[in-house]
C-alpha cells in the first residue's frame, strides 16, 4: 500500500477587517477542517495561540 503525502497549505493575511488576532502580510498555516472547508472556510492558529476559522 502507498502512503499518501500530506499536502501542507499556508495563506497569507491580505485583511484582518479589525481582527486584532490576524497580523497583516503574516503567512499562516492552514489545519485540515472538512467542514469548514464544505463552507468555504479555512481554520488557521491566530496570534493568541487559538484556533480561527
């Protein structure tokens, strides 16, 4: 059986619309979330060390 390689996404933060928690121009690595993703959303680590969807 092959081992399927993890694909490893990063974005970057274009606008924080207030958000003190997202730095602008920061590249953040996104984390695997299939129901965010069916919603067109992505679940990143912010700078407080939580979660942000």
């Amino acid at each position: 059986m092959k081992k399927q390689k993890a694909v490893i996404r990063f974005v970057l933060c274009i606008r924080n619309d207030g958000c003190d928690d997202l730095e602008l121009r920061k590249v953040y690595q996104v984390i695997a979330d299939p129901d965010a993703s069916e919603e067109g959303y992505i679940r990143i680590i912010d700078e407080s060390g939580e979660d942000y969807l």
